[in-house]
C-alpha cells in the first residue's frame, strides 16, 4: 500500500511565491529573483527556460527588469538597495515570516536581545537577523542554547525575545522552551514555528511510524525537506529524491507499506510522477511475486 502524506507538497507561501512570478511573466514583465525562487531545480529550470533569471545581488538587476523576493525575506537593506536604484520589484516574502520581522524589529527597538531558534546560513534567518536592532543570537539545538547560558550566565536576567526560523523541528523547541521556562526571568517568547511545518512533521511522524518506508520528495537544498527526512528516518527507512527517476535505484521491492510526502517546494506535479511511477514499479513487484509463485509449483 502506498500512501501520500495530505501535507505533502507547495504550501501558501511557496505557492504565492511561485504565482507571482508566473502573474509577472504573464504581464510581459522581465523576471528575475533574488536567489532561486524555491529549492526545486526543475521548477526553477522550467522558469529558467521562460526568461527568469537568478541574481544574487540588488545590484544585478537589469533596468527593464522586475525582481521578485522570494518567500524567505530578505534583509531591509537589500529592498533598500533596489529603491535606491529605481529597481522595480515584488515582494513575496510569506506573510508568517514578515510577521517574524516585525516581531524582531520591534523587540530589538525596545531594547530585547534576539533569540532566534534556527539555521544561522539560512536565508530566511539571515533575512529575520537583518531587521534586528541590537544584539542577537542564533542556535539549532537545546543544547548549544543551554551551553549560551552556561557562557555567559547574565543572559537568564538579561531582556530577550525568543522566536524560531518558520521551519524549526517542533520537537526541538519544545525541549528549548522546557529549558527558558527554568532559566528565563526576563523573556519574551514568541511561537513562530509555521503550522504548514509543524503539521507536516507531525503527518510524517505519524505516517513513518505505519511504514516499512518513506519517501521524501523535495530539492536537496531545502531545510523543510532534510527536516522531513530526519522526522521520517527516526521511525523507518527513509530516502530523500528530487525525482521519479531516482526511484528505480531504490529497494522498493517487498515493501508492504510505503509512505510518501513532499517538502514546501515540491510542485503536485512531481509528487504525482513519484506516486505514478511507485505504484507501477509496485505491480510489477506483484507481478514478479505471481510468476515465482507459479515457478515453484
Ligand atoms: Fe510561509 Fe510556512 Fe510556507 S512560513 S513559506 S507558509 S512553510
């Protein structure tokens, strides 16, 4: 039996991301984005091939071109640098992670040391650290958060403001907020763990936990995705493919129950070649199964 996760696949943001790029383009506009509107090579290939190009730079934007930002923000510095060359643009950054902007903005303002729970390369969190006023931090884990503390032991009395990269392990932050609940006299804590994530992990928790295997489908690249995988790979074996092509290396064989789910980026299309492909490799399994069957009789 195979069995696709409901969560699977684009989820608001991204899918807002991916539409305004095609609105623009249907407008006639030249299209270009900073930095690969979502972590999907075909996807970004097939836009490739309609004349969108990545720039990685405010600064390499074309005059004549419109620059799209993508679901994960930018720094204010960056759409600061656009408006200073005239550069028009869109921006698509997920309302949950303007939301986080906001939030840090404000709270660096009024004097809070930022917390933030996630990936201190990850564009979305170099985009959230860019509105920060004042001092901040970054950690992945409840242990280098407490290991902070234990460095510097002012920080418990010290103001803080405590939120997550929208993708942060649900998991996770429960531990860490077990831990600034004990330690913590002055801060403020924020839950900014978006629910497409968190209902997805806890989908792929719950499907892994029924399966012999499960198949993540999603870009290499994407934290949401590797997210997923681990999530998975705690229950069962777990594989992680960009495409249906990579399923025929896989022991696919003899497996009873097989789950399936998709990072943010993954568009339906994808995801329904993957099923498509894993169910006839499936009856061809059935069908090996009868024909060793008959042999042995
Ligand atoms: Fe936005 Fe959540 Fe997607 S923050 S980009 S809807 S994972």
């Amino acid at each position: 039996m195979i069995q696709v996760a409901k969560t699977a696949g684009f989820c608001f943001g991204v899918n807002r991301a991916v539409e305004t790029v095609y609105k623009l383009l249907h407008e006639g506009k030249r299209v270009c984005t900073l930095g690969p509107i979502i972590h999907n090579p075909q996807l970004v290939e097939s836009l490739r091939r309609q004349g969108v190009r990545i720039i990685s730079a405010p600064e390499e934007a074309e005059v004549g071109e419109t620059v799209v930002i993508r679901s994960h923000g930018v720094p204010p510095e960056i759409t600061e640098r656009l408006e200073r060359r005239n550069i028009p643009y869109v921006d698509a950054t997920c309302p949950f992670v303007m939301k986080i902007h906001r939030l840090v903005s404000e709270g660096s303002a009024a004097g809070r040391r930022i917390m933030l729970a996630g990936d201190a390369g990850h564009p979305e969190v170099e985009g959230i650290l860019g509105c920060c006023k004042g001092p901040y931090s970054t950690f992945l884990t409840a242990d280098a958060l407490e290991k902070m503390f234990q460095n510097d032991p002012e920080l418990a009395k010290t103001p803080l403001l405590f939120c997550q990269q929208t993708t942060f392990n649900v998991e996770e932050w429960e531990k860490c907020l077990f831990f600034i609940k004990k330690v913590c006299t002055n801060a403020s804590v924020f839950d900014t763990i978006c629910n497409a994530t968190a209902n997805r992990q806890q989908e792929a928790k719950t499907l892994s936990a029924e399966s012999d295997l499960m198949i993540v489908v999603g870009g290499r690249h994407s934290s949401n995705t590797a997210k997923l995988r681990d999530v998975c790979a705690a229950s069962c074996e777990t594989y992680l493919i960009e495409t249906a092509d990579e399923l025929k290396a896989l022991p696919i064989a003899g497996r009873r129950k097989i789950g399936i789910t998709a990072g943010a980026s993954t568009p339906a299309s994808i995801i329904k070649e993957v099923l498509v492909t894993m169910t006839e490799i499936n009856e061809t399994n059935e069908l090996n199964f009868e024909e060793m069957l008959e042999e042995s009789l």
